[in-house]
C-alpha cells in the first residue's frame, strides 16, 4: 500500500525504488528510530575531513520519507501527533549524525581518565542527545508545512536551515560540522560561502541532498526527474561559479612580513604539567631558532614569530626569569605573538580573574593590550556556578584546571594590535567557527589570527573538523587565515581558502610563510552577514507554504 502523503505513482515509477520508499515511510517505533539514526550517521560522511558529498543524499533521502511517514492518529489530534512524530524522527535523526561526526570528543576525557573517563558518556552520547533536539525542531517545522512532491523537499530545508542556525546561536552556540560544510571544504564550492555564508550554504546542502527523494514518488517523470536535475544543474554552477571566483596566479604577499609558525606537538598529558615547565619553554625556543633552509639563518629570517594557544604551563606575566628569557631569544625588531593564561590583580575582596589570552612581546617585553578570549568553551573552560558547585562536590572539575574557571572578555570584539602586522582579527581555539563573529565591528583587519589547541581530541577527525572550519571564515570574510595549532593543523590559508603552508596533525616543526593580501574590499558576506540567508530562508518558507496551500486545494 502507498503512503497517502505520496504522490501517486506512475505506471513508469521506478518500482524497486518506490517500494523502499513505502517500506521506509511505514516503519515505526523503535525500528523507525533506529533508521533515522543509521541515516544522520551516514550524513557525518559528508563532513571534513571525509567530504564525501553523495553521504548527503543517503542521509537526506531517509529522513524524507520518514516524515512521509510521520501522519498518525486520527480526528483533531492528528496532527499534534504528526508533529510529535517527526520531531522524534529529527531527534534520532541528529543524534545519529552527530554522534557519528563528534565520536572523538571522547578523546578528551581520556587525558585525565582518572577523573575524566567515566564521564565520557556525557561527552560522546550526553552532548549529541541535547543538541539533537535542534534536528527534532527542524523536522517538526519541515512537517508543519509538508506536502507531497517536491515541495517537501523545500520543506525539509526550510527546516533543517532553521534549526542549524539556532544551534549555532543558543545558548552559547554550537555550530560545529553544521551542514552547509558539506559545500563548505571544496575549494571551488566553498566559494559561494563568500556571498552565501555557512547557513547559506546549509540550505543548498539540504535542498540538494534531499531532492533525489522524489524519485521514487513521482507521479510523472518531469515531476521525478526535474528537482534531481535541478540540484545536479546547481552543484554544477556553484563550481563553475568558484573555479571562475579564483584567479589564476597566487594572492599577493603584504611586503616586509615574514612569519614563522611553531607547532610543538606537545602531548596533552604534559602540557599543563609544572615540572614540564623548563622543557617546553626550551622546545619552544629551540623551535623557534630552527633552520628551515641550508641558508637559514634562524630568527633573523623572520619577522613575526607565532606560537600557539596556552603555550605555557605558568602565568608569562608573573614569571620574570621565564619572560627574560624570551626576550633575550628575540632579535631587535622581532614580535612574538604567543597564547599565555594571564590574571588581573583582583580588587580587594575579589577573586582572581583569570583569561586565555594572545600577548604580544619583543626584545624590551610584553607590548600593547592583550586580547583575551570572548567565547569559552562550556564545562571545558567555565562552568556555570551550581554546575561548578555540585562537580566540587563529587570531586570532578571542568577539564582545564584554573580555579573559579576561565573569565570572557567583556566588551565587543577590537582588533589585535601587532606591530608589523596590519589590524588583527584574532580568535582563540572554537572561536573561529562561529560564522560573522570573527572579525571586530569597524575598520577592516587585515588577517584572522586563530591561536589553537587541539591535542586534547590526539589524531582524530576533529582537528580536520576545526581547521576547515576556520579556513571557510577566510572565505566568508575575505582575509587570510594564520592558524597555529600544538598539535596541528597549522596553516597559512589565503582569503579565497586556497592554502599557502601547512603542517599536518601529529607533526613537530615550524612553518615560514608570507603573510597574504586581503581581498581590499569587504566580500557580500562580510557587508551583509546572515541577511541573505535570512531572506532565503523566509523566500523558501513562503514558497513552501505556498505549494502546500496549492495542494490543499479540491
């Protein structure tokens, strides 16, 4: 029997392919749930750093048919049950694809597995259940405004698009591997990122790996074929569009800057161990003075020398001997632009504050003001206070050991000043992927500066994950990407993403570059944000809306 929220066959329908599409829809309970699940966890295919874009559609195509399948019940309740149905499908549905993409956050618990390891739970199952009932929402709008054919697909996007942007916004915001980074680490396709944004890039991501759905649904074979088309036409023109975007010779270098970046690759067990202190300054140093070349004449072919996020075990500004020793190491003229924790002396009766910070120092000591982290990480480097009391009093603690936690930034965003450097729109570890957050409100800088740490998650997807993410704010933005990384990847990526050096994950070494021209002018994303998107996304709604009204119709 065919479900009634599909079309109605044609003698031509592809028949094996229609029957898969009856027997998806009719499942239900657990067996329903478990297929939604097996589909989200394919969709994590489709991300860095696999990038295979056809998982989309094994992804995609399920979900369509499962909220086909979502009409139960009868009468006036019908459709709260309807509803409830497709919000359970787009839960299991997301806690499959992000359980499947965010598995190696378990990495993390393992560093101190004494403390950490039995909560590895909350961080490879706990994390993906919650942030899975932005997907349960997105699948309830989607079936809010469903109707057959092609319009469900619309609807699906509507959805889906929706719901990633609150991801990315509520409550702190997560938008980590949100969909639209299926386009988002091609080089050619990642260039309407520029105009589109990553929530952009979302909706055509959905529209195009769902649209084969209707395959097998299709009354007639213009209404099977053309969204399939359609979507082929649009992958097409999205590359056509960004290999003719990019230009033929290598971005031009800013004269007079030459950078040298440090990736020590420091196991994260010993990082932030005191007794280490000694050793990792002198791995540091030792680094730093390297040669890179025969003719290499150390520090002296350098002008910036960048190190990574947190790059000491201690607080820089309350160790003199230890700052002595980094000034004496840099030439006349040099600038060290390092991560360092800090402190502010408290007022009296005030706890002490405590920041992730970027400093910048030369031969005569600390210069300018710090930039200090905005966006902290949630039971990582803060914990809300009576999340932080009942831990404390089970004896666990958030994963970076500094008391009362990490503080944020107050304020808005102001760019990095670095002498020698044009203005720097700087950012700390996941900092640098929330899309339009990256660059300070005013004057344009001229690079993203991202200061990372990623040996908590060892050699697993996620610095892939982290690393195109920041590539794809260059895009967006139109500036190049400098990214320092202890473990890797570090990276000097130009404004249309193309990457100029690189150092892979795992690897000890340093990586001399020229830093690489800004666009000059801002990019349509940079001028406008999310507002295009926002138009899109209401356009497609109203469109939805509108066929599904059609179709309402006698």
């Amino acid at each position: 029997m065919r479900h009634p929220d599909f079309d109605a066959p044609s003698a031509s329908s592809p028949s094996r392919l229609g029957v898969l599409a009856d027997r998806v829809a009719l499942t239900s309970g657990w067996r329903r749930l478990t297929l939604a699940w097996l589909a989200g966890a394919c969709g994590a295919l489709a991300m860095p750093p696999f990038g295979i874009l056809p998982a989309l559609v094994v992804a995609l195509v399920p979900a369509i048919w499962l909220l086909d399948g979502a009409a139960t019940g009868a009468g006036r309740l019908r459709r709260l049950a309807t509803i409830r149905t497709a919000a359970l499908i787009g839960w299991a549905w997301g806690f499959g694809y992000l359980v499947a993409g965010l598995w190696w956050l378990g990495a993390a618990f393992l560093v101190d597995a004494d403390e950490f390891a039995v909560l590895m739970p909350l961080g490879v199952l706990g994390l993906p259940a919650v942030l899975g009932l932005f997907f349960g929402l997105g699948f309830a709008l989607a079936r809010l405004i469903w109707s057959p054919g092609w319009g469900r697909i619309l609807a699906l996007a509507v959805g889906l698009s929706a719901a990633e942007w609150l991801r990315g916004h509520l409550f702190t915001g997560f938008p980590w591997n949100t969909l639209g980074m299926a386009l988002g680490q091609n080089l050619w396709l990642m260039q309407a990122a520029s105009v589109l944004g990553l929530y952009g890039l979302t909706l055509l991501a959905v529209l195009i790996g769902a649209s084969p759905a209707v395959l097998a649904t299709g009354a007639t074979a213009r209404a099977r074929w053309t969204p399939p088309l359609l979507a082929l036409a649009a992958v097409a023109l999205l590359a056509g569009a960004g290999a003719w975007r990019l230009p033929a010779a290598p971005m031009p270098a800013v004269p007079g800057v030459r950078l040298r970046l440090v990736q020590p690759d420091i196991p994260q067990d010993a990082r932030f161990n005191p007794s280490n202190r000694e050793g990792i300054l002198e791995r540091y140093l030792g680094l730093s003075d390297s040669a890179t070349a025969p003719d290499s004449r150390g520090l002296a072919d350098i002008t910036h020398l960048i190190w990574p996020e947190s790059a000491f075990p201690f607080l820089i500004q309350r160790e003199p001997k230890a700052l002595a020793r980094i000034t004496a190491a840099l030439p006349p003229g040099k600038i060290l632009v390092t991560g360092a924790a800090r402190a502010d002396e408290p007022l009296p009766g005030e706890r002490l504050h405590f920041y992730n910070g970027i400093l910048t120092i030369g031969a005569e000591g600390i210069l300018g003001v710090p930039y200090d982290k905005h966006h902290l990480v949630p039971f990582g480097e803060y914990l809300p206070e009576p999340v932080d009391r009942i831990l404390r009093t089970l004896g666990l603690r958030q994963f970076v050991a500094v008391p009362g936690g990490f503080t944020a930034a107050e304020g808005g965003r102001r760019p990095l000043a670095v002498p020698g450097l044009p203005p720097v729109a700087a950012s700390i570890c996941y900092e640098v992927i929330f899309p339009g957050e990256v660059v300070p409100d005013g004057s344009r800088p001229g690079l993203i500066l991202n200061l990372t740490n990623d040996g908590w998650f060892g050699d697993t997807p996620g610095p892939r994950q982290h690393f195109a993410q920041a590539r794809l704010r260059a895009v967006e933005e139109g500036l190049p990407l400098v990214r320092a990384a202890n473990t890797g990847i570090s990276a000097i990526v130009d404004p249309y993403g193309r990457v100029v050096g690189f150092l892979p994950v795992g690897a000890e070494g340093v990586l001399d570059g020229k830093l690489p021209h800004n666009l000059g002018e801002r990019t349509f994303y940079a001028r406008f944000g999310d507002l295009f998107f926002a138009a899109l996304l209401l356009g497609s709604a109203l469109l939805a809306i509108g066929v599904r009204g059609r179709n309402a119709r006698p």
